[in-house]
C-alpha cells in the first residue's frame, strides 16, 4: 500500500513524521519546563510552566504507543537503519520514551494522589500510607532516566550532523523532502 501517509525505504510517511516531531516539540517542552524547575523554583514561570508537566507526560506516553504501534506496522517499509548502533541508539530512545512516563505514573500512583488531565481523573486518589517501595526507585528512574532520555535525543540530534558531514544526509527522511 503506497500513500504519503506510510513509510517507503526512502523516507517517513506523514504519520510518522508527525508522531515525531510533535513529539519532538513536547519532549522540548517537558525539559524546559523541568530546568526552569531547577533554576527558577518557585517563580511564576515556574508555577504556570510546571503545571503543565503531568499533563504533557500523560499525552507523550499515549503518543508513544501510537507512535511504537504505527512503526511496527510499518516496520517492513521505512527507510532502511544506518547500522547497529542507529538501531540500537533508537530501541534505546524508544525504551526511554516510553518508560520514564510510566515511572512517573507508577510514581504517582504509589503517592496517593489522583492524576486528573485535561478535566479527566485517569488515576484515582487514595487515603492511607504512601507506598514507598514504588515511590523511591520510580522517582530515581523518572528524574535519571529522563536526564539519559535529554543526552540520548542531543546525540540523536548530533548524529544527523555527522551522518550529513560523511556524505548521508538523512534528514530529509523525517522531513519529507
């Protein structure tokens, strides 16, 4: 089935590509909300841009599985890797993206707060002792992980420039072009 809207081996179809870079922007946007966390606690910057991390997180885990979903569809058609460690370099980011959500929410789950985003109570809330055992090594991972998660996407990023400068110019794969 050939469409603009499916992978060919020379570049990303448009569903693909939108997966990726709306994703490309929340990512951004979770980790400048989180170093304005760590830079500006307690501003006004702070407050609005941190009140919007759950609620980002919660809808970059549901793009995640669409986005791993639509790539095994489509698995025999993309572009073909550039080598094992590309191959390896994307299980990596794609492991990441999806699991430093889930610690988040296994984080919040074992807190005892409900999670409510976009006026919908996706977790209920419940009264008694926190459970710790879940809480402690979820947060070591959620913070950890989404560190290695930021490392991961700029060597992501740097890799294109190299691949560009060997004579493989790959962006134009995930542009379309």
């Amino acid at each position: 089935m050939t469409s603009q809207y499916f992978d060919n081996a020379q570049r990303y179809g448009r569903v693909t590509r939108i997966l990726h870079w709306a994703m490309a922007l929340l990512l951004g946007w979770q980790f400048l909300t989180t170093l304005v966390k760590v830079l500006l606690e307690e501003s006004v910057l702070d407050e609005f841009m941190w009140g919007t991390h759950k609620a980002t997180g919660v809808l970059l885990m549901l793009l995640i599985v669409l986005r791993l979903g639509w790539a095994l569809y489509n698995r025999k058609q993309r572009p073909p890797s550039l080598g094992l460690a590309a191959s390896l370099g994307h299980a990596a980011l794609y492991g990441l993206m999806f699991c430093v959500p889930l610690f988040a929410l296994l984080r919040q789950y074992g807190s005892g707060r409900e999670l409510t985003v976009f006026g919908m109570q996706l977790m209920p809330g419940f009264s008694g002792e926190k459970i710790e055992w879940l809480m402690l090594p979820a947060s070591l991972f959620h913070g950890w992980g989404g560190w290695l998660l930021l490392l991961l996407i700029i060597g992501h990023a740097l890799m294109v420039v190299v691949h560009r400068r060997q004579g493989q110019d790959i962006l134009p794969r995930m542009l379309g072009q």
